[in-house]
C-alpha cells in the first residue's frame, strides 16, 4: 500500500520565511544606516584640532586681558527682528567702534553666527543675526585684545552677562 503524504509549497513553510527575514532585515537595517550616515552631518569634529590646539594660549591671553580691564557686558536679543544689543561697562578706556560677536550653538556648527557690531551713540553695540534655533548656545563678545563670553537658553533667555573666564 502507498502512504499518501500531503505536501505544501514552500512559500507556506513558517520557517522559511523565518530564515529569509533574519538576512533580510540585517541587510535592509544595513541600508537604513548608511543611508543616515551620509546625509546627516555630525558636526563635532575639527579638521584642523591641532592649530586650535596651539591658540588656547591666545585665547587665556585675551580672558586676562579682559579681566585685568574690569569688562563686563550685558547681551539682549530681539526674538522679533532678530536685533542684537550688547552694553559694554566698566571699560577704562575708550570704547572701540566695532566688536566682533560670536554665537555658538552648542551642539551645530552649521548654525554658528559671526557678526560685527557698530558702537551706536548711545554707547552700545548693535547689529542683526539670523534666527536663532532653540538651543544652548555660548555667546563670545571679542576683539584682538580681550574676550568676554556666556552661555544662553534660547528662546527661555533673552539675555545674558558677559564676563571674562
């Protein structure tokens, strides 16, 4: 007597379809990642480390520099026109017509601002920045001589003390 076996396709065997997927999603989760590792950018890498290395030396020379002159500022940002004021106090000579302001955002380069501000003559700095994204940011206010610097929690902050470190 034959033995009649019933036989089904493949295609409905479960553990088939469970050795497929196993390769099938480490592949597609392979593509997944190096799809991201290309279009997105990090941003917290140098390329030039070492030279920003050897100017931290420059940089201490400017913070005492700031110190020894008693340089202090107030910094206020406009959320509606993106103006920026910036209150320089107790600078014992005269002030200089121009400073350079730098906002740093702490985790993206890409949305740093570097800006020059003109003395108004009402005795403060003014200028324009772009919008800001809510973040940390570190605020450094500086010329070739001295360096004041803060941080700030935008948009909860509007505004921050600027001292020397």
């Amino acid at each position: 007597m034959k033995s009649i076996t019933k036989t089904t396709n493949w295609y409905r065997q479960p553990l088939v379809w469970m050795l497929i997927f196993i390769p099938l999603s480490a592949v597609l989760g392979g593509i997944a990642m190096i799809y991201l590792a290309i279009t997105t950018d990090d941003g917290l890498v140098n390329d030039d480390y070492y030279r920003l290395g050897k100017e931290i030396n420059l940089v201490i020379e400017r913070d005492i520099a700031a110190k020894q002159l008693g340089l202090e500022a107030e910094f206020n940002i406009t959320s509606e026109n993106n103006s920026v004021q910036v209150e320089l106090t107790g600078a014992s000579f005269s002030l200089p017509k121009s400073v350079n302001l730098s906002l740093l955002h702490a985790t993206r380069a890409n949305h740093d601002q570097h800006i020059s501000l003109t003395l108004t003559p009402s005795n403060s700095y003014h200028g324009l920045v772009e919008k800001l994204v809510p973040g940390k940011w570190y605020i450094q206010l500086h010329t070739e001589k001295w360096r004041l610097s803060s941080e700030l929690a935008y948009p909860k902050q509007h505004s921050a003390k600027l001292s020397p470190k």
